[in-house]
C-alpha cells in the first residue's frame, strides 16, 4: 500500500512542552518557518515577516467564522454539575419576536457524574436552561435550548455573558478560558459566527501587518467555513482514505467567487490562510477549476494525492500527529519533506497547534 496513505506514516513523537498553552504577546510576532519550493531547507523568521513572501496583486484568502462560547456550565434537576458543549450553533428559525423566552435546536455533548436521560431539564442560567430531547448512540444528545435574551439583545449576547469560549482539549485551563482567551483565541477580522473552534493560521494576522499588506498591493478576501467539533476526531483507520469526515458548512458569495476567479485568469498567486479556507476554496471549484459561489455543506477530504484547483500557496499552524489536517498539508507539499520540517520544528523549539506558530508553504513563485 502507498505510504501516503498509511496512518502510521504520520506519526511523529512530540514532547509535552511543545503544546503551546498560550498565544505568543503579539499575534504577528510568532514564528513562522518558510518552506519555499525552491529551497532544500526551511528559513526561519517571525510571522510579521510574511510581508516579505507576499508581493504586489497576490490574493490572500482567510475564513471570517467567529468562535462562539459553546461551553456552558450549569447544574441538573438532581442539583449535580453538568457541562454542555454545543456542537453548532443553535437554530434559531423558532424565534418569536416579542417574546420574552425564546427557543432553539441544537446538538450537543454533556458532561456529568451521570448521563442525563431524555426529558431532563438542564439549568446553566436562570435566562438559559436546556432540555435533552433525544440520546444518540454516538454520544451527542439533541437539546432544546429555552433562552431569555433580554431587552435587544438576541442568542449570540446571551452565550457571551453565560458561556465560555471552548477551548481545544489540549490547552489546559482547569478554571476554564480567561478573558485574553475570549480575544486571542479569534482571528482580528473574525465576522460570522458559528465556529466551536478557530481557523488558527489566522490568529497569527494583527490589523498592523494586514494594512501593510493592504498598501503592498497585497489584495484580501474572506470565505466562510464553520469548524466543527469533529475538526479534533481522531483518525482510526490505518488506511486514511477510509477516515469519515464531518460536514461543515461553508458559504462564499459571488463578489469573493468573482474575485478569485480573476485573480487565476490573470495568473496572480492565490495563498489561503488555513486548511479550513483550502477545503472551503476546491470545494466551491467545478471540474474546470472555477470558483462557484457556494452556501452548503462541505465534507471535502483532502489528502496525499489529490490535485488542487484553485489554492497555489498556504498559510497554516503545526497540527497533530495523525490528524486529517496533516493529509491536508502533505498533499500539497509532500509528506517526507513535511515530516522532516516538523522535525526540525521540534528541534529549534517551535510552539504547536492553536496557539502555536507559524508555517508557509510556498510551491507557486
């Protein structure tokens, strides 16, 4: 069997203390390694230096999604604690204008002593409180969220004053997310909510370096693609073509489709920041490679082997061993020489995962 395609294969051993546990003082002054096609080794920099990389009529793509407080803590009708994860964003289409409670349909995954049954009541506020309507075999649990937003306010203040961001499990906060981690765990330009997880290439973007890219002639545009819970599900087939991947919903507008479009035709560089952006972009491509615009769901498996339309260059984080978005990197730049640069990653002490540092893959000059 191609080893590309063997699970083992991305294996890599990586010490505790490379976990990164908070986001680097400034956003752009992470460090970023360069893989640039051209060069047998890595260069090292920091981000703010990306400038350097990008030149005049580039289009760099991000995802706009906005992390949402998705971590709620509360309490069952036994009085024992209980923790509740919603896994999308509540459906609010049963909104009732001019009514004081509100109510919306979610999926979610609960954490207590003892696993609520199906018609238990959940208190977490006392302007939120859930009620479980369905168990599933997988380990979510339907919930009917019943909400009492306030005078002008809608779902989205309710969840900011009572919930928590969540967190990626490998980031420890036994007290639960810090007020730095409500502002650093989103990107600057963060606009559409509906995220349980942050597009992390972009956390490395300050609003300084994108108005210097803004006056390079460096030209910027935004898909939108909401991460899942499912972005940490680990992979357990030896045979990584046979992984499930969970559906996410992406959207991007005609004017954004329009946009990219021209910038192929006239040949300019198109960089995505993000695995989530490069799923989100080759999804909305047709057979000709033509960027559709796109409001759907997406389950777009990316892995060695797989031919790219529309992305030339891309931004992203240092991901976990044997994780789907690894396939995706190593489809576009290699495994070996993938590997060998996490490898050398780990030697010079780069930080890992959300909150870490930064890498550019350059295969388009």
């Amino acid at each position: 069997m191609n080893e590309d395609l063997q699970l083992a294969s991305y294996d890599f051993e990586l010490p505790e203390d490379a976990i990164a546990q908070e986001p680097a003082q400034q956003r752009d002054q992470s460090r970023l390694m360069v893989l640039d096609s051209r060069a047998d080794t890595p260069t090292h920099t920091r981000f703010a230096s990306i400038l350097n990389y990008l030149r005049p009529g580039d289009l760099v793509i991000r995802n706009d999604t906005r992390v949402f407080p998705a971590r709620l803590l509360g309490r069952k009708e036994t009085g024992g604690r209980v923790e509740m994860l919603l896994l999308e964003y509540p459906n609010t289409d049963q909104e009732r204008p001019g009514e004081r409670w509100q109510t919306a349909r979610v999926q979610a995954l609960i954490k207590s002593s003892k696993r609520p049954k199906a018609g238990s009541t959940l208190h977490f506020h006392d302007d939120i409180r859930a009620t479980v309507t369905r168990l599933r075999k997988d380990g979510k649990v339907d919930v009917e969220l019943r909400y009492r937003p306030g005078d002008n306010k809608c779902l989205d203040d309710l969840l900011h004053r009572c919930g928590q961001i969540p967190l990626p499990p490998y980031i420890h906060r036994p007290d639960g997310s810090t007020p730095q981690d409500a502002l650093r765990y989103q990107t600057c330009y963060a606009r559409t909510t509906g995220s349980v997880a942050a597009p992390t290439a972009g956390l490395h973007f300050s609003r300084n370096l994108l108005a210097a890219m803004g006056r390079k002639g460096i030209e910027t545009c935004s898909v939108t693609l909401h991460v899942g819970y499912g972005t940490f599900a680990p992979v357990r087939c030896q045979d990584i073509t046979e992984h499930p991947l969970h559906k996410e919903f992406v959207e991007i507008s005609r004017q954004t489709a329009e946009l990219i479009n021209r910038a192929k035709k006239e040949k300019r560089r198109i960089w995505a920041v993000g695995t989530t952006t490069v799923r989100t972009l080759e999804f909305a491509a047709d057979s000709k490679g033509k960027v559709q615009p796109t409001k759907a769901p997406c389950a777009l498996y990316i892995y060695p082997g797989f031919k790219f339309q529309v992305i030339d260059n891309l931004i992203t984080n240092f991901h976990l061993p044997r994780s789907s978005l690894l396939f995706l990197v190593a489809a576009l730049t290699g495994r070996k020489r993938l590997l060998a640069s996490y490898r050398e990653a780990i030697a010079r002490g780069y930080r890992f995962f959300s909150y870490g540092d930064a890498m550019a893959i350059i295969q388009k000059q």
